[in-house]
C-alpha cells in the first residue's frame, strides 16, 4: 500500500464493509491505508498478504496511525478494540450498532475522560447521514417524532411477500442468497437490529440513552401469506417500522414493530433493501431521507464521511443531553400508559383471554387460528409479548384511524378471494 499523505488509518475487518472503506478510499488522495487486521489466516484476499495483521495489538499500538475504523463483525472483540483506542485518547470511526448501543453510556464516559473521538454514522442506515442530521441541523429545535424502515433484510422479504405472494421461508432464503439477510437472520427478523438503530436514533434525536428491554419490538418471523392479504385488502403495506416519538407529556413512545403502512405515509414507497427515516420537527416539519441501509460502498462511505470528519476534528456533541446539577445525565422517562391498536394472528389462541384487552374484537373461522384487533396499553404489551411471541403470533401495529370492522370486512373479502 502506497503511502498517499501525512494521514494513515488502520482497518479492522475486511468483510462486506471493510472492503467497500478499502474501495472508497482510493477516492481519497489524502489517507493511506496502515494494515488491515481481520481474523481469518487461511481466507483468499484481493490484496497481498503484507496488508494484513492477525494482531490487534499491532494496530492498536501503532503511533503512526493516526485513526481507526472498526468493521468487524465479533461486538465482543469489537467493545475491546473500541475501548482500547478510546483509552489511548485516539479517534475510532465504528459501524457496529448492537456493540455501540449496548455500551453507549462507557464509551461516552471514556471519550469524556481520555478526549478520544468515536463516531458511527455507518452503524445507523448505512448510508443515510441521518446521525449528523440530527446532530448538526436538528441540535437546537425539539423534536417530535423520528421513525422509519431501519432494517434493509426484513424490508427486503416484507416487499417480495408483498409483490410476489411467495411463503415467508422463499423470501428470507432469496434475501440470504443474495446477501441481504445474514445465514443467523434473527437480528434482523426479530427486529434487533432496527432496535439497536433506534436507540442510537433516540440519544442524538432526544437525549436518551435506553436499555433494550424498555422497548416494545417485535419482528416479522411469523409473518404468513394470510396477513399480507390482509393488509393488502386494507389498502396497506406491512413494514417493520422503528420509531422514537416525543408525547404531549415529554414522555418518550419507544418501539419496534411491524407496522400497517398506507400510501399517504412516506415508508410505504420504501421498496427491497432500502432504508427510510421521518422526522417530525417543531419548526421545520417533516421531513424523509431515504437510501441505501447497507452494502458494501453504500456503507463504505458512510464510514468515509466519519473518518473525514474525525479528521477535521468533528465530535458528536449529543445536543438533547441533559444533566442535573452534579452533572449526572437526566433520564427521559419513558411512556408505559399510553394504549396501542394492533392485530394479531396465533395459531395457540389459549393465551389470548389472559392479556388484558381495553377492546377486543375476534375474527376469522378457523378455531386453531386467534385473530383480532385489540386496544392495548403499552405497559401490558411489553409484559405479555414474550408469551405471545412463543404462540408464533404475528402481531403489527394498527393506526388508530383504522377500525376492527374495516379489519373484519378486509378479513371477510380475503376469506371469499381464498374460497
Ligand atoms: N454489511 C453491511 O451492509 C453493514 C451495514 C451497516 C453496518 N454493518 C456493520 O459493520 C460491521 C461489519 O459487517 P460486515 O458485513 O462487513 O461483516 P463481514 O462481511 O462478516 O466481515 C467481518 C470482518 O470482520 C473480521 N473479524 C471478525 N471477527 C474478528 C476478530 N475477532 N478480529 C479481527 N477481525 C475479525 C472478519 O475477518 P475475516 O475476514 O478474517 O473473516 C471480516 O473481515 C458489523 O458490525 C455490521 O453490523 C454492516
């Protein structure tokens, strides 16, 4: 690797991402490449066996290096390589959302007491600069709402269900082929991944830092033809929709779910791998930002903007923090009371009658098949999910403009299509 500048970065992991930073940055007279560590001593690699290390260490320690990007996939041996290089006071760019979420508020303190930088505009739609935005353009005015299509693997299969009538298992086998869903889809299907982003999503855009099990998610997993039809006789798209909303009460409305989408909502144009996020600004209004979530240059870039940044100096600045008088960041309370409308499908209707509906209406003729559309608070979702999830619900959120009889009525015409 040539020496381009007085700049050099070292790379951890030469996967999907690592290669498409290693592509860009041919682009970028003004950045050499150190060494790229990875982990795999025996795999075939398009560049000479003299870029790469095994050894971390060998970057990490490596004074000459000015800044590092962290691409692996191991979130493990990614915290340590992320904790390491904060400790040094060095600047690391990051596209690991599940490793940054979960340990967002160490790597916070460590910045603040050893001045190092890390940023991660990659780890939150690829390539949407959707963290900077917020940052940057939305760090004053208070924010109403930021939700959106964050997963491209399940967006990818709830499309191919939605236009090609194929079984759940045909479409996530097609996104595995062609490299949109991983062989292990359960962070993505299971709606994971969308949480990780929205957490992040949730402390630039509110100031809160979150624990996972405070949100209500739910995945696409149990998703069948039947409900598909269902919100197709509606008029709708089923999506997996992530979202952060401020309430009248400052309290903030958290969740992951799969969502009934109409064609007056932006996210129902949201076709295959794409990623779109909303923002609903006091002043501003809404706005919508769409494109690539993932791939290889899509990614890539997203990684070379921080790495630019960071260079010139750029630190996130986490603008809707705030803190107590002995500087302690303030919690955002998080809403429990508030009452969704959702549908829900399982083929084990015993548990149904324990939930504690606020309304209920029941449908459908088959007696192993529960399916309603129920009123529900949120706290009581989050308690009895878990027990649905294990009946193989299917279970998406309703706007509160649509009614159990429109619901029922699209059931009846879907049965009559079927008959
Ligand atoms: N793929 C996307 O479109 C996308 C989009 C946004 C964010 N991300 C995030 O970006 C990161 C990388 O994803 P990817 O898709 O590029 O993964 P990938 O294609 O599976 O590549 C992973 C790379 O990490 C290396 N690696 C794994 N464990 C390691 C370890 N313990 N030490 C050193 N190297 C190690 C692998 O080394 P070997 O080459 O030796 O196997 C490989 O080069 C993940 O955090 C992912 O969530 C990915």
């Amino acid at each position: 690797m040539k020496s381009k500048s007085s700049k050099r970065i070292g790379i951890f992991g030469f996967g999907c991402v690592g290669q498409g930073l290693h592509d860009v940055l041919q682009d970028n007279p003004h950045l050499s490449v150190a060494r790229i560590c990875v982990r795999d001593k025996e795999k075939l690699r398009t560049l000479p066996s003299h870029s790469f290390t095994y050894n971390p260490q060998e970057l990490l320690q490596d004074d000459s290096i000015d800044l590092f990007a962290e691409l692996i996939s191991d979130p493990k041996e990614a915290l340590l390589i992320v904790r390491q290089a904060l400790k040094a006071g060095k600047t690391i760019v990051s596209a690991n959302k599940k490793m940054v979420s979960e340990n967002l508020q160490e790597l916070l303190a460590l910045q603040q007491e050893f001045g190092g930088t890390l940023l991660y505009e990659a780890a939150v739609c690829g390539s949407i600069p959707i963290l900077r935005t917020l940052e940057a353009y939305y760090g004053t005015e208070p924010l109403q709402e930021v939700s959106g299509i964050l997963n491209g693997s399940s967006n990818y299969i709830l499309s191919k269900l939605d236009s090609e009538g194929i079984s759940y298992a045909e479409a996530l086998a097609e996104a595995q082929a062609l490299g949109f869903a991983e062989a292990d889809p359960t962070l993505d299907v299971c709606g994971y991944d969308a949480l990780h982003k929205i957490s992040l999503i949730a402390a630039h855009a509110f100031g809160a830092v979150i624990k996972p099990e405070q949100v209500l998610r739910a995945g696409i997993q149990h998703i069948r033809k039947q409900d598909i039809a269902l919100a197709q006789a509606l008029g709708a798209r089923i999506r997996l929709v992530a979202s952060a909303r401020l309430n009248k009460n400052n309290m903030l409305e958290l969740q992951v779910l799969p969502t009934l989408v109409f064609p007056d909502s932006e996210l129902y144009y949201v076709e295959a791998e794409f990623n779109g996020v909303q923002l609903q600004a006091r002043y501003a209004g809404d706005q919508f930002l769409k494109g690539r979530g993932a791939g290889s240059h899509p990614t890539g870039s997203a990684v070379w903007a921080d790495v630019s940044a960071a260079l010139a100096g750029y630190k996130y600045s986490y603008p809707k923090f705030k803190y107590d008088a002995d500087e302690n960041l303030r919690p955002v309370p998080l809403e429990e009371e508030d009452v969704l409308k959702v549908y829900l499908r399982t083929t084990n209707p015993n548990l149904l009658p324990e939930v504690p509906w606020l309304e209920l209406t029941t449908f459908g003729e088959d007696p192993h098949v529960g399916q309603l559309v129920g009123a529900i608070r949120r706290k009581d979702l989050l308690l009895y999910l878990p027990a649905l999830k294990q009946t193989m619900a299917f279970i998406a959120q309703l706007p509160a403009s649509v009614s159990a009889e429109q619901v029922v009525n699209a059931s009846n015409i879907v049965l009559e299509e079927v008959a």
